[in-house]
C-alpha cells in the first residue's frame, strides 16, 4: 500500500529558500533541487507526520 504522507514536503530533509524569483526547493541530505511533490526512498518523516500516521494506524485496527 502506498503511503498518503510520502513526499518531500514532509521529509525532515526537505528545505525551501525564498528568492526575488519565488521559492526553490531543495533536499538539504541530498543537496539536490526538488519539487514538494516528489518521492525518493531515502524520504524520512517529519515528527508531525509520523504522528498523523500513527493515529491513522492505529484508527485502522
């Protein structure tokens, strides 16, 4: 099953500049430039989403 959360968004990686030319994404581990939206497998969970998770977890048991 594919998780809802996975994105770099809510990765703890994930950081955003504000630039005269709008915002740049960026992954801080990778040091690559990313979109919100996009997926990689060394994604790690920001604490608030592994909250959400958990509590979406445990309502589906």
């Amino acid at each position: 099953m594919a998780n809802r959360f996975h994105c770099c968004a809510t990765c703890i990686h994930f950081g955003t500049d504000k630039t005269a030319d709008g915002m740049k994404y960026h992954c801080i581990r990778l040091g690559y430039e990313t979109k919100p939206t996009y997926q990689f497998n060394c994604w790690e969970p920001k604490p608030t989403v592994k909250k959400l998770m958990e509590k979406e977890n445990q309502a589906g048991e």
